[in-house]
C-alpha cells in the first residue's frame, strides 16, 4: 500500500515527520517521502494510492491518525480530513503545472520516477542538436530569469555560446533569500532531477563543462537532496565524462552559503563561489563573459534552469505560447504571510494580483481585510488593497512601480503598522549590506534613524525631505539592487502611512 | 548535534583537501565550524597557510558571513524568522516574547543562543523558529517555552 507523506521542508515544519514515522509502523505500509504538492495550508498532506487513483487527507496530524486507521484510509476510506483527488482539487485544476509538474507527484530521488514522468526527455533532444541549435530554442520560447530581473535566457547564453575560452561554467544561483519566496528550494526538495537536467542542457547548449549549485545554507534538505541526485546521474550516465554514450561531459557539485542575503546577487554570488567576502563586483564586465574564476559563466535562477528541460521536451512553441506580451511561460506564484490558502502557484503570466491574493489565497489568514500586498521580496513594492487589479507580468509591475522579482507575495492584513515596515526595509538593507558602496552601507543605518525621528515625531517635515534625499540617493548611487531598490518598499510603506 | 573537541591535529586533517587552494576559503571554514561548531581563532592563521591566502583574507571572510561562528554554539539554538512573511503573521510578537523572557534576539549564553534569520523559505505557514536544526511552523508564543524547556 503506497502512501505518500511529504518531506519537503514546510511540510515537516508542521509535523510531516511525525505523521511519516507513525506510518511507517504499519506493516501494509509501503511510504514515500514526496515533494510537496504545493497546497501548504493543507500539509502535511498526506497521499493513499487506491484504485480510484491518489486520495490526499489534510492537514494531517499525528494525533489525527487513529481516527483515519479506524476510517480505513489507506484505502480511500470517509474522514472528515479526506479531500479525493488532489488534482482535482479547484486549486490545482485551475493551474498550469509546466516546472512544478513533477512536484509532489514523485519521489524525487527516484530516478525512475523521474524518467517515467517525462524526465530527461528535454536534455535527450537536446543532445541529438548543436549548441547553437538548443540556444535558438530557449531564445525562442521567450523564457526569462526567473530569478528577478527578467534578462531573456536566450539571450545570455548566446553571449556564453560565442565567447572563446578553455574553460565555461553553468552557475545556479539557488539562493532564494527574498522573504515569501520559496519555489527554488520546493522545487530542489521535490523534483531535483528537473534542475540538473536544465544545467546539463545549459552546458551542452554553451559547451560549459562543470556546473555548480550555490544553495543557501537555511536549506540544508535542498542540499541534501540535490547531492543525493546528482550522485546518482553520475552513476547513472546523466552526469559525468560521457553523457549517456554522446560523448559529453559535464559535472556538477553544490556548495552552501552562509547566511549573507547579498550572495544571491550574482557578482556577489560569485566572489563566495571563490571563496571571498561575498562583496559585489561592478559591472562590466558581465559574468556572461568574466564570470566563475574569470571564465564565461551562465548564471540562471533555480526555476530558469528547471523550466529548460520542459522547453526542450515540448518545443519553444509550447512554452511560448503561454503567457502576456512580453513575458512568455508560466510563473510560480508563491502566497505567502498573511493568506488563508498559501502556497504555490504556476500559471501563464498576466494574471491579476486580486485573482492570486482574494480567489486563491482565500484573502488574509486572520479574515481581516488585506492592508497591503509586498510583491518581488523585501526589495519590491507594496500595494494597498485598491490596487490589486494589477496584472502580473515583468513590464506591467515595472509600469505601476514596482517588481514581479522571483513571484512572491506576501500578505498583510489592515493592522499592519507601514512605518514600520518602512523602517524594516532600511534596517534589513543595513544588516544585509556587503559595504562595497557608501549609499547602501551608511544610507541605510542613516535611513533607520531617520525613520525613527520622524515617528517620535521630531522636525517631521525636515526630516521627511532629508528621507526622500536619501533614497534619491540610494536609488542611484548604489552598487547593485540592495541599496537600489530599498527605498522602493520604504517609499510606499511611508505613503501607504500617510493615507491612513 | 554533536562536535568535536578544538585540537590542532583536527583541524589540520580537516583543511587538507584544500590545500594550496585559495577559492576553498569558505568552504574550509565551514568544514571546520562543522567538526568544532564553530570556528576557533587559532584555525585562522592555519587557514590562510593552507589555502595561500593571507591571514586578513581569512578574517575577513569570516566576519562577512553571518553563520560563521567565532565562538562555541550555546547548548541550545534557536533562529527566529524576522522577514516580513513571518512579520504579517506575529513573528514581532514572538520576538517580543524571547526578549520578555530575557532572550532577546541576538542573545548568547552557554545554554541558549537566540539568533535572527531572514527567511528558512516557509512563507506560507509562519511564524517559523528553528529549534536546534528543527524547523516549526504556525509559531505562537509557547514556542517560547518550547525553547527554553
């Protein structure tokens, strides 16, 4: 009797574990760690094969068990926590699972699994073409970095393609530290194959011979899993001197961060790839061409490179034909903070704010109104809850201020206090500064205590001009997009203050 | 988690795949905070010769990066999520409740340590608090004596 318990990282947060290990007492009991499915509000979410297909019951405690014993669940039986098929739960119908696809459905170190679900189809195309040839596809598709400046793929890597040098890297950039964003390290805990997959096609695509994962350190089950998954496509012929007999290599190692926000700045990124404080480098000269130890470097986001192999697999056209104007594909949505039903989403691009926050999202976890909405991470913008008929695609969140980033959003409800958030903005640009650049290294400890004057009250207007001065200031004399774009949540969390 | 006790002989074994190598910096110093739990200031100067590099290089990535301890880990740590996914759901609250209890966030003793993270990547169920290495969801203030028992 298979059932599935997730061990994703969120899941186990609210006892997963706990629920795995009681199951696997049962003697008919063959359990399955999976990825999560995506429906946090609903985890530990756990998944019965039966005839009828997989039957989910959540959220699941421990102490829930006995009951479900006693309604025979392993084999579909009622219970109040039985939800039927989850895929034919209307928040899942309703999505468009093209990265995710795999996600939560298998077990994701089985490679096998893997391979029954479609996996490496994309990179056995890929390796029947040129390198040119699988550029011009991903070129085609339209995929953009995920990761949050939206820089086309193909685009990058046609720069890697034609540069000429002994050595060329593939570097992931796996160092999701935007606070409600946490589809890259869903994606490495369920599904990890699909990103080694991606690289691999990168690297044939570019003629880059090694590959290297920089995974933060607060997820050390990504870590795991990816190390686990990698050995085995080294010894299964995925990775390694000669790719499945065509003659290709390609290698791949994971290192770990160590807590610094900066380091998922991709110059930042690179300098503790080398072993260094994680300081910025000025740009140029581009990592394209001056990258990883001075040689040509992809840098893509984890869900840029997991969305490669589905390009391949299926065809430009395919992946191409989702989305809005200028952004192609689909984007997972992460709902988070403040949400009723938070979790994953993956749908084409263009789909309004309102639709994700109030029709998925259930609207605020406590069921007061939304006070506002923090899209892009503690860099992007907030919106109050007038403003939700935003369509979420690069150029139409760039056009109303703010940022789609890496899709996250958080929810807060009318309670939440703007100065201070505000003031966060500032304080955690402060703690997080690498101290390459004045405006982002002084300007923000500056901005706090400014921030602090004007809330006591003290010389408020003086003080509100100096403000806007500084963040004048920071936005365009900083370094990279810390210092930047800081002053972007600080501006609107001060308005949204005064409106109230 | 359990670490071994600093002796040089350790040490020395530990840093040896990275000799001669200066882009391991990092990497050799936390392979030591792994075996020690944290890293010992006599290891700098063996650091910088290993790796080529010179002892304020060492110093200075090991300054730079939050989890890099220069000092043994308390009995007990606990990482309290400050961002704002958390922040919307009361993790302010639950800050304000370690420090009502003496354990303000940044505070070390032998027995407990209580840190600040930006994020373990659980948005949609905070509050989230680690408790040694343990990650709880939908944190209320129990956690608080949850931590301290």
């Amino acid at each position: 009797m298979k059932i599935y318990v997730p061990a994703d990282s969120s899941a186990r947060s609210v006892g997963a574990d706990e629920v795995a290990a009681r199951l696997a007492e049962l003697p008919y009991v063959e359990l399955v760690r999976n990825g999560s499915r995506g429906l946090a509000w609903l985890e530990p979410l756990v998944e019965v094969e039966t005839a009828q297909g997989r039957i989910a019951y959540g959220p699941v405690r421990a102490s829930d068990l006995d009951s479900l014993i006693s309604a025979d669940f392993a084999h579909g039986g009622p219970h109040l926590l039985r939800l039927g098929n989850i895929e034919e739960h209307a928040w899942f119908v309703a999505q468009d699972r093209v990265t995710f696809a795999r996600v939560g459905l298998i077990d994701p170190l089985s490679l096998d699994d893997f391979r029954a679900h479609g996996g490496y189809a994309g990179l056995t195309r890929a390796l029947s073409m040129t390198g040119e040839e699988v550029v011009a596809e991903v070129t085609a598709s339209g995929l953009r970095g995920r990761g949050g400046a939206g820089f086309p793929a193909g685009i990058k890597w046609k720069t890697v393609l034609n540069a000429s040098a002994d050595v060329k890297y593939i570097a992931c950039n796996a160092d999701e530290g935007d606070s409600g964003t946490f589809a890259d390290r869903m994606l490495m805990e369920g599904d990890p194959f699909t990103l080694i997959e991606g690289m691999t096609i990168a690297a044939i695509a570019v003629g880059a011979t090694h590959g290297v994962i920089y995974v933060r350190s607060e997820y050390p089950a990504a870590i795991e899993t990816l190390r686990a998954a990698i050995a085995t496509a080294n010894l299964n012929g995925w990775l390694g001197d000669d790719i499945q007999g065509c003659g290709r290599a390609f290698d791949l190692e994971v290192r770990s961060g160590a807590g610094a926000y900066i380091c998922g700045e991709e110059t930042s990124m690179l300098e503790s790839l080398e072993g260094r404080r994680g300081q910025v480098r000025a740009k140029p000269p581009l990592p394209a061409l001056k990258g990883l130890y001075g040689k040509p470097t992809v840098i893509n986001n984890v869900l840029t490179l997991a969305s490669v192999p589905m390009v391949l697999a299926d065809g430009a056209a395919a992946y191409q034909a989702r989305g809005v104007e200028r952004s192609r594909g689909t984007q997972v949505f992460q709902l988070a903070g403040n949400i009723a039903r938070g979790g994953i989403l993956e749908l084409p691009f263009g789909v309004p704010l309102r639709e994700l926050v109030e029709g998925f999202g259930g609207g605020t976890r406590s069921g007061r109104p939304i006070g506002a909405v923090q899209v892009g991470g503690p860099l992007g913008a907030y919106f109050g809850p007038d403003e939700l008929d935003l369509i979420t695609d690069y150029e139409a969140m760039l056009a109303a201020g703010g940022m789609l980033g890496h899709g996250g959003i958080v929810v807060f409800d009318d309670t939440m206090d703007a100065m201070e958030q505000a003031r966060f903005a500032m304080e955690f640009c402060a703690v997080e500064s690498c101290g390459k650049c004045t405006p982002c290294r002084i300007g923000s400890t500056r901005g706090v205590e400014t921030i602090d004057r004007i809330r006591r009250g003290e010389d408020v207007e003086a003080n509100r001009v100096l403000l806007d001065d500084l963040c004048e200031l920071m936005t365009d004399g900083s370094l990279c997009a810390l210092g930047g774009l800081t002053p972007l949540p600080v501006r609107i969390a001060l308005k949204l203050a005064g409106a109230r | 988690m359990t670490f071994d006790a600093w002796s040089e002989g350790l040490a020395a074994a530990v840093l040896e795949p990275y000799r001669s190598d200066e882009t391991m910096v990092l990497v050799a110093l936390q392979a030591l905070q792994a075996r020690f739990g944290y890293v010992p200031a006599e290891t700098v100067p063996m650091v910088a010769q290993v790796c080529n590099v010179s002892r304020a290089d060492v110093h200075g990535v090991l300054t730079f990066y939050h989890e890099l301890r220069t000092a043994p880990p308390a009995r007990r740590v606990v990482r309290v999520c400050r961002s704002e996914a958390c922040q919307s759901v009361g993790a302010r609250e639950i800050e304000a409740a370690f420090a009502a209890a003496g354990h303000p966030l940044g505070s070390h003793s032998e027995n407990l340590s209580v840190e600040a993270v930006y994020c373990f990547g659980n948005c949609a169920l905070g509050p989230t608090v680690e408790i040694d290495g343990t990650m709880h969801g939908y944190c209320t203030d129990d956690i608080v004596t949850e931590a301290l028992r």
